[in-house]
C-alpha cells in the first residue's frame, strides 16, 4: 500500500537493491571501457601485420624498379610518396597516444581509463582549439590531400580517392540534436582516455589500409599489363644463326612470354610472300612451328599475326621476323642453355658449336671453360675476376679454312633465397596446428638453375615472447610452447634462416623471412 509504513527489515533491503543496482551500473561502466582497451589491442596487432605486409610490397616493389627501372621506377616513386605520408602520419599519431597513457602505471589497465582530461587540456580551450587540437587537424589535411594528389593522375585510383576523402573528412558534423558541432569536438572531446585512444589506432589503421590498397592496385594493375596480349612480341628460335642452301628449316615462332598455356586461336603467315599451307607449320606447346624449306641464300621474311580471344574479343599479335640463308658458316654459335647470363658458384652448361662444322673440329677457351662432350660445356666462374667472361671459338672448315667468334657473357651471383612454408613465402595466414607440423624451407624463385637448398636452422619469434633458435627444418618443443602463447591474429616470425645448396661453393646471400598471420 502506497500509505503503507514500511519496517526497519524493508528499508534495508530496498537501500540493498539501491546499493546492488548501483554496482551493476559501475561494473557495465568498467566492462565498456574494458571493451574499449581489448578493441584497441586487436587493432594494434593488425597494425603490426598490415605493416609487415606493406613492408614486404615496397621490398618487392624496391627489388623490381631495380632489376627493371623503365617498368616499375614509376610506380616505386608513387608508392614511395604514399609510404612518406603514411608513416609521417601515424608517427604522430603514436607520439600522441604515447603523451596519453604516460603518466598510467599500466598502459593496459583501461578500467582507469575513464576521465578526458588529457586531450580535453591538450586540444581545447573552451569551444576554441588550442595549438595541437590544430595541429592534429592540420596533419589529418596533410595526409588526406598529400594521398589524393598522388593518386589525381590514374582513373583506377578513383575509388582509393573517394575512400581517403571520406574515412579522413574533417568538415563539420551535425549531431542527432541538430547542432552543428566542430568534427574535432564532435570526437574527441569529453570522451574517456580509453575510446579517444582506440579512435587514434583506428586512424592507424585506415592510414595502413590506405596503403595496402594503393599497392595492390598498383601492382595488379602493372600485372594486368604484362599479360595483356597488346603486350606481346614474337621471337623466331633456331637451332643455328645461318642455314645452307637445301637445308630444312627447323625454327619456330614463339611468344616472348613463353608459356606452354599460350596458343594462338588462328594462325595467318606468308614466307617471302606466300601464305603459308597447314603443312608448313604447327601449334606445339604454346609456339607455332614452322617446317618448310629455306630456299635460295639470302634473308627470308616471316610475316603475318596470331590471333588470340582475349576477353571474347580477337587480338591481333603481329609477326614480323627474319632468317638468313647462306652458302657456308662465317660465325660461331655460343648460347648458354638456361641463362643469357653465368653465375658464380654453379657449373653453368653452355652449347658451343660452329654452324656447319663437325663437334670435334671445333675448339672453345675461357677461364673455368670445361668441355663435357660434342657441343656441350660447363663454365664455372667463381674464381674469375670482374662481371664478364670472354668465351674464344675457333673450328676448322672442311678445306681446312680456319675461321673464329668470340662472345662475352656478364657474371652475376647467385640470387637472394627466399624463405618458405609448406612452399609459401611472404606474408602466410596459418592455423597455429598446421604451422606446428610445417617445415620451413628455402628455395631461389624464378631461377633456371634446379638447386634445392637445405634448412639447417633458424630462429622464431611469438610477439610478447623471447627470440628461439632452432636446429634443423621443423619447429622445436619450445618453439612449440612460445607459439601456444600467441594470440589469435598475431605476426609470427621466422628469420635468419640457415640454408646450403649442394654443389654450391660459395656462401649464399641471407635468407628472406617467413610471416605467419595466425587464424585461430
């Protein structure tokens, strides 16, 4: 009854439902804010990935425009510009949450982190911003505008541009009030220590995404390019440089990109002319071979195009290739059979002959030059002094004229290994089982020689866990425990891989890095 008095045992209880509502209340209050912080550590950990992941594009990126500067120094600048705003950037933003959380005692106890006294001091003086408060607009403007101007010379980036303008907008903001408040306030102001710090990491986060997409379009786009079939050019392969008259022709016509998947939909040709019948020509393995005779001496035009579907659309590749007739050899032949450049450390296997001189009437020098049998040789060029290697051929005609060539070829060492997992390399996402089981090796990609190399060690390291050295291909019981520790999406490392190669008498360069992205 609303009148009704109520006992001594009644009022306690209801002050107790005061006291434990009460209770509910401050507990949600440290829940959110424990919220808050475990958002912003999982948001730092996938900082630490995407910047492993960006570091190893621009390595990439950094390792083309070297070998091939006309194709990629273009876009390595481009990139370049990105990574110089990107970094600058989200150093500041790390300066200041480190400002934020000094004078803590535990940056990672967030139940403390509800008051916003700090950026309410460092940024704002009333409605007005104070010094840094601009400051911080003005690099979030720098950043913004510096990524759209890079990206205003290419329609493909439209969509990053749009993406940058938004997720960095600084304009006004109207609240569900209908006051139009300053986007600095609107954030940041009166926000608890622990929500404006997790904002700033999310700030990292989009500055690193930004970068990753900038990448990738980069690069697909550059891919998209080189296997385009506009891209195309066709090459004419010859057992010999010079035919005699009466010979049969045995060269064939194939793409520069070899691929045994490539083959043209239809073939138009002429020889000097004349259209080629079927007989006179075949599709093999991705080449159009040719079979006909090589007519009177002198120079012989191959001409006409192949034609690809592309997209359902025919693409037309132009042929437009020669070979020369003659009477009898004036120049020797010299071709390495895998490269067009020798390595040091490996036996590298050359072809030598003389277009219509007999193997055993021709004779080859060079320093490291060894001959195997008939035409076939190895060189080994680890002691030679300098980038160059003179190949001398003298061979004998059949009325004992002497005739000889020469050739040089360039030296270059062995490439960099790269670091695998279950053949993988780079950056490799991985459930914590399967990286138990895994082997670690090394292998050199894209390169003609077959050298499989041998992991003798290594070392690995879980983020938050000391630096293990482990003996042999396979992780070790306390490799093992360390990885057990690792949190769902942690950046496993493994580097300073030791690997030998067999029949190499050189020490090979260091091993790239393997990363590990965690999956559960």
């Amino acid at each position: 009854m609303a009148g009704a008095k109520l006992s001594a045992r009644q009022k306690m209880i209801n002050l107790m439902y005061l006291i434990f509502i009460a209770m509910l209340a401050l507990n949600m209050s440290k829940e959110v804010l424990s919220a808050f912080g475990l958002m912003n550590e999982r948001l730092t950990e996938s900082n630490e990935a995407a910047t492993t992941r960006n570091k190893a594009f621009m390595d990439g990126l950094a390792e083309k425009a070297k070998d091939q500067p006309a194709k990629y120094k273009p876009l390595k600048d481009k990139a370049d510009q990105i990574s110089s705003l990107s970094d600058g950037f989200n150093s500041y933003l790390e300066e200041i949450k480190s400002k934020m959380t000094a004078s803590l005692d535990d940056p990672q106890d967030y139940e403390i982190m509800d008051r916003p006294d700090f950026l309410d001091d460092e940024f704002f003086t009333g409605e007005k911003l104070k010094d840094e408060g601009q400051r911080f607009l003005d690099e979030i403007t720098k950043f913004r505008d510096g990524v759209v101007k890079v990206l205003s010379d290419g329609s493909k980036y439209n969509d990053i541009s749009n993406a940058v303008k938004k997720k960095f907008s600084t304009e006004p903001i109207t609240d569900r009030d209908g006051n139009v408040r300053s986007w600095l306030i609107y954030h940041y102001r009166e926000f608890p220590l622990v929500a404006s710090l997790t904002k700033m990491t999310q700030l990292q986060a989009d500055i690193k995404t930004t970068q990753s997409e900038v990448l990738g379009v980069m690069l697909q786009g550059k891919l998209t390019s080189e296997v385009s079939m506009t891209n195309y050019m066709t090459l004419l392969e010859t057992s010999k440089s010079a035919y005699f008259n009466g010979e049969q022709f045995d060269g064939q016509i194939v793409l520069g990109r070899k691929d045994d998947t490539t083959k043209p939909n239809s073939v138009e040709l002429t020889l000097d002319g004349r259209p080629l019948s079927d007989s006179e020509y075949s599709i093999e393995k991705g080449k159009v071979k040719l079979n006909f005779g090589t007519g009177n001496p002198g120079e012989h035009k191959i001409e006409g195009k192949l034609i690809f579907m592309e997209d359902g659309v025919p693409t037309e590749v132009l042929v437009d290739q020669s070979f020369v007739t003659v009477p009898k050899p004036n120049s020797a032949t010299i071709s390495a059979d895998k490269m067009n450049v020798v390595y040091r450390g490996v036996k590298n296997p050359m072809t030598i002959s003389f277009a219509g001189i007999s193997d055993n009437n021709v004779k080859a020098t060079a320093a490291g030059l060894i001959r195997i049998k008939k035409s076939k040789y190895i060189i080994d060029v680890t002691k030679v002094k300098g980038r160059e290697v003179t190949i001398n051929v003298t061979g004998i005609l059949p009325g004992g004229e002497r005739v000889s060539d020469g050739a040089k070829f360039r030296i270059k060492d062995l490439p960099r290994p790269t670091g695998t997992l279950r053949g993988e390399s780079g950056l490799i996402k991985m459930q914590r089982k399967s990286l138990e089981i895994s082997t670690i090796g090394a292998k050199f990609e894209d390169f003609d020689f077959e050298l499989p190399l041998n992991v003798k060690g290594f070392k690995f390291k879980v983020p938050g866990q000391p630096t293990i050295n482990v003996s042999g291909n396979k992780l070790n019981s306390r490799a093992k425990s360390a990885l057990r520790k690792a949190k769902r999406g942690s950046a496993v490392q493994i580097f300073n891989i030791e690997a030998k190669a067999k029949g190499v008498s050189i020490i090979l360069k260091k091993v790239s890095p393997v990363f590990i992205e965690l999956t559960n």
